[in-house]
C-alpha cells in the first residue's frame, strides 16, 4: 500500500531528545525551545515566536490575546480544518464563514468587504497547501476597518507573498508541527506575533497566566497570576525532535518541490485535455510543496477515483468538509450559501504526498490516474 502520508525522520531527533534528557531541563522553554523560536524570528522575520503544543492552540492564544468574545463577530473561511473556527468557538465568538474562490480552495479576499459589520472583530485567513492567500487585499481591507488579522499558516511553512514569508504578515499567526506537515514533531505548533502589542501578554498566556517569563528576565520581583492563560509550552523533548527537523527544512523543502513538480508533469495533459484541474500558484505566491491535489469533475468521478486508486493500493484522500455545513455549526447557526466552499468539498483529491516517495511508486500513482481518465 503506498500511504497517503509518511512521517519524515531527519536521524537526529533521538540524538537532540537524548540532549534533552542529559541536560536535565525537560519542561518547556529550555534551550531547544528557544532555538526553534529564534529560528523563525531569524529566518522569516516574525517579531516573537512562541512554541505551543500544536497550531489549535496556536489558534487559541491568537482568540484570547484578542478578547474574542459574545458579541464579536470572526470571518473565517468555510473550507479549513475545525481547529480554525474553534479556538473562537471556545471564546463564545460568532463565526462567520467566507467563501472559497471559484478557482483556487483559499478564501475570496474581493468578497470579504460584504461580510464585514460593526461586531467584526479579525479575519482568520488559511494559506491552503501552503500557497498564499490574497494578502495585500486581506490586509488593506483590515486595516481600513481596524480589524486583526491572523494567519492560519498551518500548512505555510517556508512559502512567501511577495517575498514577505506567510506567517510574518498578520498581526498573528499559527503554525503546526502535526505529522502531516511538512516539518513535524508529532504534534506541535507555534505561535508567531509580528504586531509588538500582543508580546508582553501572549508570554504570560503562555505561561499559564503567570509573569513567570519577566520574572526569569529580572523584569519584575515577584512571581505569580495576572492574566488569564493555560498551558501551551511544549516540553524540551518535542522542540529537541522538532529543532532536528528543522535544521534539514532545505533538504525536505527541496525534496518535496520535485515530488509536487513530477506529479505537476505527469497529470499536465489531463489538466490540458480539460479532465481535471491542477493547483494553481498566484504570481505573488510561492509553492512549499505541502500538498498535491486535483480537482476532479464531480463527486461521482472522485468517488469513482479513489476506488481506481485503492484497487491498486494507491491511498488518495479528500479533504474538508465545509465547516458551514457541519452539524455543529448547522444546530445553532443560518447555513450560508458558500458554493465554492462546497464544491472544494466534492471535488478535490490528495494524492499521496510525503518525503520518502519514490519516483516509482509516484509514477505508479500518476500512470494510474491517467489509466483511469482514459477509461473514463
Ligand atoms: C493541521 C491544521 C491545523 C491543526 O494543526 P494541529 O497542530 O494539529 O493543531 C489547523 N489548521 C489547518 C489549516 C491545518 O492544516
């Protein structure tokens, strides 16, 4: 069976945890803490960096270091991961759903202007497979309406807008070490702030409402709870496989773009032939090669593909299912009409994607999608 996703071992992981363990420091912030947040600051230019235990609760800072709450209202996009809209959720938050572009699964930053109220607070935007949203329009649109704008940069990792790195741009923004990204630490996350404001208190929401960190820096002489918080640093055994991770990103950044290049090759003529529809890359974006998706022409098409695939022990999977239409949201919410949303929804396919395909079992899975195109 060729898996839909494989984690990807650099070899040093266990040499940095075995550092960890012998230094004797095991709770977070310790020295590989630091180095993965100094890493980010230094590589991409976000002014703070703080390591959590995955981007939900990345996401979960970014909701309470904006005091979301009953009354404000959070533009989200439909098609995301649930962690996207919860974290505001939790707060007691009003989500309001956006939908996708017709051509691409990100959010339509041209229709966002008509969602917007007097109780929007922010807008949550998701750089989809790490390409990047609209951000001059996002962010224009923002400030002319004095909104917060945070980045789900889940699956951003290394890709850039006009050569600001995603992540870097909003006023927040989250990212996450899960095994399915494309730098992992099992489960991980990271929360980056780029507007100064937030960085006195994101420390102390991360330390479980405490001063805790200022105490450490000689900035205050007493210790103890001024704010509300939780517990979102990572032990020093995560960042340790995380930091071994991280030190090879140029490595499996480069492996991953000639994968999601072989397979833009190798399904080019269907997308000319007009049988499906390849991710498109805006000019003022980059490509971090997360994922590689197609889009097929119907439901019954890609039901009828995934099947093909798995006769063959090919295992390609789709993804969201539009958060408006979830019963979650659906029990106490008006269901919008998000039609690009939806067809995402029916229509996109993930194939296989993880450092370790091979060129073989690549050109197995693209023989035997044009094999079933051809037959179609
Ligand atoms: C993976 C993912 C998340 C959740 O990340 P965790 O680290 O598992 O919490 C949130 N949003 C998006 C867009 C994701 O892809």
């Amino acid at each position: 069976m060729i898996p839909f996703n494989k984690p990807f071992l650099t070899g040093s992981e266990t040499k940095y945890i075995e550092e960890a363990v012998q230094s004797g420091k095991l709770s977070g912030n310790g020295v590989f803490t630091q180095k993965c947040q100094k890493f980010f600051e230094e590589k991409y230019g976000m002014k703070k960096c703080l390591l959590t235990t995955s981007c939900t609760d990345a996401l979960e800072m970014c909701a309470m270091l904006i005091d979301a709450g009953p009354g404000d209202e959070i533009i989200i996009p439909s098609y995301t991961f649930v962690s996207t809209a919860l974290a505001f959720v939790r707060q007691g938050a009003k989500i309001i759903f956006a939908d996708s572009e017709s051509g691409n699964p990100n959010l339509d930053a041209s229709k966002l202007e008509a969602l917007i109220t007097p109780k929007t607070k922010a807008i949550v935007v998701v750089h989809y497979a790490g390409i990047a949203c609209d951000m001059d329009a996002v962010m224009a649109l923002a400030k002319e309406h004095n909104l917060v704008v945070i980045e789900d940069a889940a699956q951003a990792i290394d890709s850039f807008h006009n050569g600001k790195a995603l992540g870097s741009i909003g006023h927040l923004a989250a990212f996450s070490f899960h095994e399915t990204k494309n730098i992992i630490a099992g489960e991980g996350g990271l929360l980056a702030i780029n507007d100064e404001k937030y960085i006195d208190r994101s420390e102390v929401i991360w330390e479980k409402g405490t001063n805790r960190a200022s105490f450490f820096r000689g900035e205050v002489n007493k210790y103890g709870w001024v704010d509300t918080g939780s517990s979102f640093l990572p032990s020093e055994v995560i960042a340790a496989f995380l930091y071994a991770q991280l030190e090879n990103l140029d490595a499996i950044q480069a492996k991953r773009k000639s994968i999601w290049n072989r397979y833009r090759e190798g399904l080019n003529m269907l997308e000319a032939q007009g049988k499906i529809k390849l991710p498109v890359v805006p000019e003022f974006a980059t490509n971090n090669a997360h994922m590689f998706f197609i889009v097929c022409g119907s439901l019954e098409e890609r039901s009828g593909l995934i099947k093909y695939l798995k006769e063959r022990d090919l295992h390609a999977v789709f993804h969201y299912i539009s958060l408006h239409k979830s019963e979650f949201y659906a029990k106490g919410n008006a269901v919008p009409e998000l039609p690009n949303s939806d067809f995402f929804t029916d229509h996109l396919l993930r194939l296989p994607f993880y450092y370790e395909l091979a060129e073989a079992d690549q050109d197995r899975i693209i023989t035997a999608i044009n094999e079933f195109y051809a037959n179609a």
